[in-house]
C-alpha cells in the first residue's frame, strides 16, 4: 500500500514530498480511540491508528521517496529517530484536533 501511495506522488522538493504523505495520511487515516490499531497495516490497510502507526506509515513512506529518516528543518539536514517522528506527528495531530475543536 506504500507503495502504491509513493508512485502516486511527483512532489520534488523534500517539503513538497512530507506535505504529500501529511495530507494523505490526515485524509486517509483515523485515529483509533479505541487504542487497538497501532501497526503501519492498521494505517495504510485499516484506515485506523494510534501515533506510532502514523509514525511508521510516515517514515516507511519517506524512506520510500528518499526521506529515509531524515528531516529538513530550516535547512539543516536532521536525523530523526522512528521516535521523534512520532512525537511530532502527535504534536500535529494535537494541534489540528484543537483547531478543529475551536472552529
């Protein structure tokens, strides 16, 4: 399924390509109140996760693309462990659940 979501992707640039697999995961992926979801084949398969789903289906996809876990900030080429992925997709994912909340 990675796969066939990367192939879709002809962004070029390293923001264009995290902008590309963000918006597909926000649009095709829910998150799992009920906590029993949580693989990257819960997200890409199920359509359902907890933050380490969405971690491992945004790295493998990057990977994919030549991400491979690493991130540009600011131009600094950063090293990101399948951790720190993970706490940043979960400080979006709070911040676009808030402002959905306050709308």
């Amino acid at each position: 399924m990675a796969d066939e979501v990367v192939r879709k992707c002809d962004a070029q640039s390293t923001l264009d390509k995290i902008s590309y697999v963000y918006n597909y995961l926000c649009d095709n992926v829910s998150y799992d109140t009920s906590y029993e979801a949580g693989s990257i084949y819960d997200a890409l398969v199920g359509g359902r996760t907890v933050c380490s789903g969405y971690a491992s289906a945004f790295q493998v996809m990057m990977e994919k693309m030549g991400g491979g876990g690493h991130m540009n900030i600011a131009g600094a080429q950063v090293k990101a462990s399948p951790d720190e992925v993970e706490r940043i997709l979960k400080d979006i994912i709070d911040q676009e659940y808030q402002e959905e909340n306050t709308k």
